[in-house]
C-alpha cells in the first residue's frame, strides 16, 4: 500500500462554532466525506455525492460504561491520508477479480482530560464510504465497555426505505417499503411471528438498510467486518430523520466489552444515482481483510440438491419417532422406539436423492433430520439437545457414504444447534471429526430458538464470537459453513471463504409458511446480500403446497420462470435446487436450466436495477464462454430490455430463454412459461415481459 | 442389591387430617424417617433419632415455572421398601473399604389432577438419612423448570449452628457459631469481600451445615450427587425454626431445567449423639453412584510443594510484566516485554522447587503463573484470558518436563479460568493434551471472579454442569482436578475418583488475606470436608507474612503443631507442603512429619471431635503398619487424651511427638513446639496439651 498524501486539507476555522472540518473524496470525486470537530470536541461527519448532501452532520463517538464518555473533549493531533488500489482474486465470487480502490484518512484524535486516544479511519470509494473507530494501545485505555455507541447517520429528508424491524435474534422478516417517516406506524406490522425474536424500539431497524432519496439517490448503510463486536442496527430519530447506531445488548444489557488495542467493524454507507452500482459495488468485502487461509484448494462452490423441502412444507419429518414426551440424549431409548413412517431422512430417500443429484449432475445432497434429538429440540431451552453424530436407526452413514461416493456425489451434513451454543461448542470437534471420517466436506448450521447460554441475544458480543469460532474452526478441518439464523454476513467471507453461505434473512421456507412478497427478491439483494451470500435455496417449481402437505395452504409467490432466475439474481456459491425430484420430473425442460447454471463467475454485469421492482444480472461463468441472465421482476408487469452487449463480439451463442408465459400469474397460474432457443451475439437487444414475481432466466451458451 | 419387604409400614388413617405416614428405620433402629402426605396431598416427613425429633413434620415438593406445582394432590401409589448391604473399596479415601448399608423406600406418588408421577426415594444409614425426588419417564412431564424447591428442614429448636452466608458465588468466608436466631442479626458481619460474591437473604447459610441441639445432638445437612441441578442453600424462616430448600438461580432467576426421567441430588441429614459419627460418615459417598471409570490405576495420592505461597503473600507475582495495560493474547508481544523482577514461575524457581521435593520424597510441584495472561486476568469480564498452553518467556516447558523426570518429581499443572468457562470449555481439550504431552497428569483449576456466560453463578446448574464437564472430560484424558473456587463437592468423587480435590471454602490462603479463626479447621470437617475432600494447602511455618513480604502484614493463626496436625485431620489425597522451601528448611525437625505423614489411607479411627473446639484423629497409611495422629484444637487450650488401642496388639512402634511447646501462643509464639520420641503399644495411653488455634501431630511407625 502505497501512502501519499495527495488530497487537500480543508482545515476551516470558524469562530463561533470551531470546526476543523477535513475533507476525503472518492478516487473518481463523487464522493465526499467531511470529518470536523465541534467547540465540545465532538467529531462528526458529512457525506456528499456529486455536490449533494447524502448524510447532514452527524456525530461520531461512544458513551461507555464506569467511565467517562468518548464522545466528547476531542483534539485532532494529526491525521494521515493515503491512497490505496489493488485487485485481488476472491476464493468465490460474482467476479474472479476484485479492485480496491479507495482514498483513506486516518484521523487521530485526543480526549483532552483523559488523555485517551481513539482515532478514525476512513476509507472513500466511487460507491461510498466506510469508516471504523481505532483504540491503539495506550496507556490511559485497556479495558472499557461500550454502553452505546453514538455514531448517527442523519439523513437529508423523509426518504423511501426498504427496511426490516430492528431485532436482537431474528432477520427474518418481509420487507415493508415505505417513508422513513412511515416506519413507527408501520412497525407493529412489520414484526411477524419468529422462533427467536426481540425487537427493541418502534423506529429501529436493520442494516443494511436500503433507501432512495425523491431526488433518486440511492443510499445502503450497513457494516463490514463484523468481528468482537456486537451487531449495529439504526433507531430512527423520526423527527429530525436522524438514525443513531443501536448496538445489540447482551443479557446483562451491556454492549461490547472492548480491550485496546481494538477497532469496531466498519460503519458503511454507500452511495450512487443508478441502483446498479450498489448491486456491483465490492466495497464490504474490500473493507475486510484478505484471507487468511494458506490453502483455499478445498473450498469449492456446491450445487445441491437435499432432503428438506419436504420437512419444510410438513410432508414429512425431521423425527423419527412420535413415541417420546421429551428426549435425553445417552438415555432416551431409540433402538426400540417406534418409527412415526413420516421420517424423511431415511437410507430409501437418501438414495433416492443421491440419484437424483447423480443423474442431473449435483454436487452435493443435503439431509437434515439425519441425527437423534429431532422430537425434542426446541421450546424447552434445552442445553444437551444434539450430539451431532448420532443417527438415526434408518440413516446409515457408513451405508451413505459409500453409496454417495459410488455416484460421485458429495454428502452436506447438517448441524442444528437449536441455538444451544454451550452444547455445539462442546461438541464442535468430535462433529466436525466426524464429518471429515465421513465424507463430509460442507456443514449447514442452524441457529433456530432462543440461545443458551440463556439471555444472550443471536446478535451480540458473545454470539458473534461464537460464530466466527465455528468458521474458524471449521477451517481448521477444512469444513465450509453454510450458517442458518447466525448473524447477516458483513463480508467476513473474503477473510475466511469457507464462509460459503448465510441464510439471515427470510429464505424460501417462508413460501411454506405462509408466503413472502412477491417481490421479496427483488430487495434482498439490495440489502441481505451486501454483506454475503445467502443460501435462498430457490427452484419451487410446485407453488400450491398442499399438493405436498393437505394441511399447509401455503402458496409460493413467484412464477418458475422468477424461480429461475434466482439462481443468477441471488449471487451465491452454494445453490440448492429446493424442490422435490418429483416436481422437477414434472417440468425438466425448465429445471434444465438449473442443471446449466453455474454457481461460480468470471464476471457479472448488472443490466437493470430498482429495488422492490426489478433486477437484471448477466454473469459468465468461470473458466467458460458461457453466459446466465436472471431477471426478477417485482410488483406489477414490465417489459424488461436489455442488450447483449456484454457477449464477446466475435463469438456465437445459442441462448435458451426461459421466460413468463402471457397467461403466467404468481398466484393463479404460477408454472406457466416458456422456453426458446436462439442464436445471439453481443448485438443482439431483447425484450422480455415479466409478470408480478415472475421474471426469466436465459442460458447463452457459446457455440 | 436384595430387595425385601421386611418394615412394617404404618398405615394411620386420621379422619381429621388424612395423614397417611410410613416409617422405614435405619438398620441399627436409632434413626426413623417417617413420611406423611396431608388432606391437601402435600407430602411430609419426620426425622427421628433415639425416639427423639431432630427434623419436625417438614413438607416437600416443588413449585414450577409455567406449569402446575408439584407441591399438593398427591396420592402415594404404591411403596417398596429394600435394605442394601454392601463393603466398597474407594480408589482412595479415608479407609480402603466402606460399608453402605441402608434400608430404603421408594414411594410412588401421583397427582391426581395431571397425572403425573413423582417418587420419593428414601435411604435411611446408622447415621442418618437421605432422600431425593425421582421423575420417571411418564406421558404427562417432560420438560420442566423449576421454580422453587419446597423441602423444608424443620428443627426442633433454637440449635448452634456453625454456617456461613448462604452464596451463590463462593463458600469462602469464616464460620460463624451462633444461635439459629443470631443468625439475622450476624449475617451481615459474616459476609466478608470476595472477588465474586452474591448472598440472597438474611437468613440464608450454605450446606454442608452443622449443628448441635441444646441435648447434645449433632445434627447436618446436605446434598450428595449434586449432578445437572443447581446448588441447594437453607434459607431460615427464624420465627418458626424451619429451614426451607433455597435454590441457586440461573442467570434470568430460574431454578434446575429438568427433563423426566430425572433425579434431584439427595438431601442428607446425618444425626448423633457423637460428633466423631459426623466425621466417620461415609454416607454421602454412598449415595453416589460406584466409580464409572473402567480403569483408575492412573490415579495417584499426591504429596506435592509448589510456586503459589510466594505469590499468596505477595512476595512474588503470577505476573511476569508490568509493562501492559491490557493483555490480548496472540496480540500482546510477551516476547519483548520487560520482566518485572517479582515472576514466580522461573524456570530457576521451579528448579530449586523441583529439587526441594526431590530432595525431601515429594511426589510432586504445582506452578502457578507459568502461562501468559497474569497481567490482566481477573475483574474486566474478560473472555479470551488464558490459552493454558503458552508459557512465560522465563518458563520452559520442555526444560522443566526433562527436570522433573530426571528428578523423579511429577509437574502438577495449573489452569486459572478466571470463570471464563466458555473460553476454558474452548481451551479444554488442547489444555488436556498439552498436559499429556509434557508428562502432567493432574490440574489444580481456578474460579476466581465473576463467571462468564455473564450473569451465571458460580453455583447455578449451568455452571454445576460445566464442573462435571471438566471432570469427566479429565477422566477421558487420564488427568485429576482439583478445582478450585468450584462448587463444593457432595461425594462426587465416589463415581469420579479423577476428582481428587477441591478448594469451595475458606482455605489456607486467607491465612495471607488476613487470617482466619484459629479454631476453623475444627469445623471444616463437619462441613466443607462431607462432601469430599479439600486442597487446604496447609504447612505454614512462618506465621508472620510480613517476612516474606513487607507490605502484607496477615498473620497466620495457627502453631505449626496446628499445621501438622492438619495432614491427618482435613483428609485428602492431594495435600501440598505450601510454605517455601526456605522456611521449611529452618524446621527440618517439624518438617519431617509433613515428610513421614502419608496421604492414602486404609482405617481411620475418630478419636475426640466436637466441632468448633477439637478434633483428634488416628489413620494408618495404605498398605502399611505405620499411623499418623493429628490433633487440632480450636479456642481455648485442652488436654486431650487418647488411648492408642487402635495399634496392633502384637506389635510395637515408634511415635514421634509433634507438639506445642507449653508457652506456644498462635498469636505470639507459633512456632514454639517439642518434638520428642517414644516407644507405644496398643496399651499406651497419651495426655497431651494444645493451645488455642494449636494441636498435635504424631507419627506411628512400626519398629
């Protein structure tokens, strides 16, 4: 990294308020950070875009517990600017380089009456900013708890926001978009029912947090490398339209324990007037460190199918037994115990699914409800409720491995913790051993119910070092993780890319469960996956779930041509097709589509954007000339245009297009579509409709 | 295990009451249990003793949290009654073999209006009685919390008591005789400072608890088997002389989280007219479960010295820097940090140590402050603390392992967690295989301070947890705790032999703090010792701290006879030599005794006891002829006469008199005393004089 200071310090002096005001801009000049000082000592900052104001004045600091504020009584003592630029080449990823490009000032700062230091660093790019608080080592600051933190991002008007209720344990909520100003009435709404939830304030809610000024700015706010610290939400002061960071408490109501040297995660706020740029900005996982893994060779992106949907939708279970009042696991007596015959996790439907996956060219086959403890695991706060590695009388691993390993297809173990942290802790060794004795190389970890150790929150100090100790674990043996309720990704997957996936956020089990928006897709990638990747776990094909379960009226809110776009809109490098093989039978001229799609890309192109309403993605897939566009299409019907442009100019393609029928409707006529072929090159514009939830997908292979 | 109906079960039916009661006695007919259930089906019972009360008409049962109380509408099902006589060998202990013989029932309850079932299984000894609720596996409870425990104690009349301030954090405080109605008004004098402390009430004591009836009956009470439940206390409603069972909470105030089927640990009342009953119980081993571990030739006696009183006093320090103000470890660069001349834990220290127990047949050495993290280790909350494998850069590992070997000295390893406990669970397996691979085979672990989970007790079923975890987990690795600042044991070590010591109470270190009553280790016996051995760490020859540390001006109220006398009387199969070498080395002619004494033995004979005055001890060593006799004396000086009937008749020995000289003052003169030498038989007869906090030691050799 090279250091230089190149950019002009504004270091206005103004008598009646003194303010020290320094400026940053964004290596293209669009962006600048103002950082200033004010009489009391407090620093605060502004953000502009091309001349705009995007954030007002906003305060930057800490109140702490037994010890005296850091928000206030600040000197600058120096500041340092630099800038930065390199590409880098991801494990995974939308694209198989990254640039980093970014102008950073380091400011330091003074408490005069404690003689405490704690400096600011931040970094601008051509999408936005991200700056962090610094505590160096210095001998007036070792320990301090953090009671709030009080970083406020002030927004410039009543913008429209596409937020979720802020929440200690949960994500897992519908978006509602409406004025900032509409979110206190809106909020008692917005808070549907979760295994695990606590919300916290009428006007809080979660990052990232979308918005769009009147005048079509587009602002994300959200963090990246979310490590030793607790997670940020926003309490929206609704009056003045200011959000001021909301840390997640632990159970004792304190925020993060803090030892110097330390710094907090990285408070982003990115910034653009095309939607687009959001979607292709890389800046959170620029703003975490590189990785840290020596070797990288066995982490490699999944395409899976599993023995899950089935459970989801109630057709069958994740039990084996009706037989037990409550299980205790060493005690409880299996071997004996009658199977309930709606077991779905059985050695007959393993092997089932393993052809499947075999014959259509899966990676990887999924099986939960594999392991003991399922008729008792969770509603009680139960501490010893799995062990990971014992099976059910009807799953033989041994038997399934082998089997597996015949077909050429890799088994993903599945790990519900139940949020009884205490007891994976325990047991993380001995299962993630046994995994690797296995076959196993992938682990999809849940996180449902309420944490032990009771009181803690899915998002505080304590949770979020446990998750980061699982990943890292986990790269000890060379396990990917695919975590399920654990806290949203902030980018943390570049510094250890066995980070291969996240739910944190409302996944395709809410069709199940009583639906989600039919534009849900659209937002998510808008928000949920600034930080990561999500394991959405796409592909319904049959949206009437009672034709799996007569006892769930559940309806899917998407059409299969929405369902397959996801794979190419919702980036991530394990892709699961949900559905049944049963429902796949029925309409493999569509699920040929999920078969072509790659889960890995040299590049992605983001044609279209608006968030709530549509998003066009076009990626060629890594090592190929081949190339997959996705369009998912919101609230009402729209004709989608785009160029293919993008295609190598001198290379034929044949393109398979699958699309929304006229008739198509996500709700009464949801498997309608189409499917053509045709012969394209990079002049070729097309023009495709897209009904409400519905969208296309299309496959550009090279010739 | 016979099982005979040979008790006569009286069935009273009162009109007016409807009080069904049943007897079971003990086998010599001088204990008598007798359990009730009211007209509101509210089941009681009585204690008897020699026809006389000792535990009044005393309700049991259970109030739970969001479901029905198990406290009334119970109806008794059915009864069985059995007797169980059977001799044991303990892996190490007090006698080589121990009787347990009992006569129990098992009543059956049911409530009515939900069905569910709840036994009550009684055990009634010579010396006393236990009882326990048991849940069986049943349709109608499986999970369930408890609220408040219901069992009562009610006594009889205004005993002495010896207690200590009921706690949910610690048992280190002096006790208090007193009165039962004196106990309110010298609670608040009884609660002295500790680094982790939480008392609940006025009137709140911990068990085990000793009393003594204005008639001169001894009575205690306790737990045993105190496994996956919380910490039981008495919490005394002091108008009506009724001690009620007061549970130690969870973080968020709640009780045990049970699932059926499930046990609570036996509640224990030992009862007699002779003190030396109290102490030659073994009733609260016997009803724990027989040893679990297949193998336990790997545990051993030891007799060991150790780098810990120079840092106790404050002569030297675990620490070996001063340079930090904070330590994050894998952060905090030890390697150029200045050493602060007061270390411990040098490789120097520990050679001269090594060669001190060598020298004079000590199996082996602890060290404490050998592993980075000292500087900054307790009061912060702090979670990453130690990593229990990373020596100082003046301690190594390697070296010490080679010196010791070539010495014939096994290393005791020391893990402070700093109650740290999800970061020693973490640390726990690699901190077992460290001590594996450099040759430790047994672990002194630490407790101090507030417990991480935050809001967790010390004594809380989550932590009582934990504490088995350790233990078992040990056990896999062949190694042998003695844990310190634990929960205080309730016989564990019978079905855990691994389990060879424990501080929880008020050790020798107070000595250092401040000093404790002299008369103390007269009453630990009856109390903190019925649950299992402790690590006292007695031996102190130099009385007066200010001559190991200037600034420290404790004093040690005891005489070095006192000190000896310690080894036979606070039993344990781990007992430490804790005064410096160098002090020891100024009374080679005392210190031979600690050298002679053994630490295994195969008869114990209880010579003089009362508990707060005297206690007189004869025990001879495992797989020898030779005895050791220890006296220790409490507040005023006493003749205490023994008879050395308990020799072999045909044999003659040596004794080798370790006594306080006539002006010994614990205060003034500690360490005036005599030694002399003289030939005994089974006929000699011994009159001998101890001081205030002093006592005797006698060594018994065989010629």
């Amino acid at each position: 990294m090279k250091r230089q200071s190149i950019y002009i310090l504004l270091l206005t002096l103004l008598t009646c308020f003194e303010v020290i005001a320094q400026q940053l801009s964004s290596p293209d000049g669009d962006v600048v950070l103002e950082i200033s000082i004010n009489s009391n000592g407090t620093p605060s900052y502004q953000l502009f875009f091309k001349d705009k104001a995007v954030i007002k004045s906003s305060k930057l600091g800490f109140t702490l517990k037994e010890s005296e504020n850091l928000d206030n009584g600040f000197i600058i003592l120096d500041s340092e600017t630099s800038t930065f630029d390199e590409t880098w080449k991801p494990v995974w990823g939308e694209e198989s380089e990254i640039r980093n490009h970014y102008n950073e000032m380091l400011v330091k700062l003074k408490q005069e009456s404690t003689g405490r230091l704690m400096n600011i660093r931040l970094r601008v790019f051509d999408e936005g900013v991200g700056f962090r608080y610094e505590f160096p080592e210095q001998p007036n600051l070792g320990h301090f708890i953090i009671e709030d933190e009080k970083t406020q991002f002030a927004m410039t008007g009543d913008h429209t926001a596409f937020w979720i209720p802020g929440d200690y344990d949960t994500q897992e909520y519908d978006y509602t978009e409406s004025r900032l100003s509409e979110i206190r009435e809106l909020m008692d709404k917005s808070i549907t029912e979760n295994l695990s939830q606590k919300s916290f304030s009428s006007t809080g809610v979660q990052t990232s947090l979308m918005m769009k000024t009147d005048d079509g700015i587009y602002i994300n706010i959200h963090e990246a490398a979310l490590i030793d610290y607790s997670v940020l939400h926003l309490e929206l002061d609704d009056e003045n339209m200011v959000f001021n960071a909301w840390l997640t408490p632990d159970v004792q109501g304190t925020k993060p324990y803090m030892i110097a040297p330390a710094n907090t995660p990285w408070r982003t706020v990115m910034v653009s007037d095309d939607a687009r740029d959001i979607l292709a900005s890389r800046m959170t996982y620029n703003l975490n460190d590189p990785c840290v893994l020596e070797d990288t060779s066995w982490i490699k992106p999944v395409k899976y199918v599993g023995v899950w949907w089935e459970m989801i939708t109630g057709k069958s279970s994740w039990a084996y037994t009706n037989d037990f009042k409550a299980v205790k696991l060493g005690v409880t007596e299996y071997g004996t115990a009658t199977p309930n015959g709606t077991h779905g996790a059985t050695n007959k439907r393993v092997k089932e699914l393993i052809d499947f996956a075999a014959l259509h060219g899966f990676d990887g086959v999924l099986v939960e409800g594999w392991n003991v403890g399922w008729e008792d695991w969770f509603g009680h706060s139960k501490d010893y409720v799995f062990d990971f590695v014992t099976p059910y009388p009807d799953f033989n691993v041994d038997e399934i491995q082998a089997y597996a390993k015949s077909k050429g297809v890799e088994m993903i173990m599945h790990h519900e913790t139940s949020s009884s942290v205490r007891n994976y802790e325990r047991h993380l060794d001995a299962a993630y051993q046994f995994m690797k004795d296995h076959g196993y190389n992938a682990v999809k970890s849940g996180y449902v119910g309420d944490i032990l150790p009771r009181g803690e929150n899915h998002y505080s100090q304590w949770m979020i070092n446990h998750y980061q100790y699982a990943i890292e674990k986990a790269a000890d043996y060379e396990i990917m993780v695919n975590a399920h309720e654990a806290v949203r990704p902030t980018g943390i997957a570049r510094t250890y890319p066995n980070l291969i996936g996240n739910e944190s956020a409302r996944g395709t089990e809410y069709q199940a469960f009583g639906g989600s928006k039919p534009n849900h897709v659209t937002v998510l990638p808008f928000t949920r996956l600034i930080g990561g990747p999500m394991d959405y776990t796409p592909g319904i094909f049959e949206m009437d779930i009672s034709k799996l379960n007569p006892n769930n009226n559940s309806h899917v809110n998407s059409t299969i041509a929405n369902q397959l776009a996801l794979y190419v809109t919702m980036y991530s490098p394990l892709q699961m097709a949900a559905d049944l093989p049963e429902n796949y039978n029925k309409f493999l001229d569509a699920f040929q589509f999920i078969k072509d799609v790659a889960v890995d890309w040299d590049k992605s192109v983001y044609l279209e954007a608006e968030p709530g309403s549509y998003i066009t993605i076009a990626r060629k897939a890594k090592g190929t000339n081949n190339w997959f566009v996705g369009n998912v299409n919101g609230k009402q019907t729209r004709e989608s245009n785009i160029s293919l442009d993008f295609l190598d100019k001198d290379k034929k393609y044949t393109a398979t297009i699958y699309a929304d029928a006229k008739d198509a409707n996500y709700k009464t006529n949801p498997q309608a579509y189409t499917i053509r072929k045709m012969k394209v090159t990079n002049k070729t514009k097309l023009s495709l409709n897209s009904v409400e939830g519905g969208g296309y997908a299309i496959s550009i292979m090279e010739e």
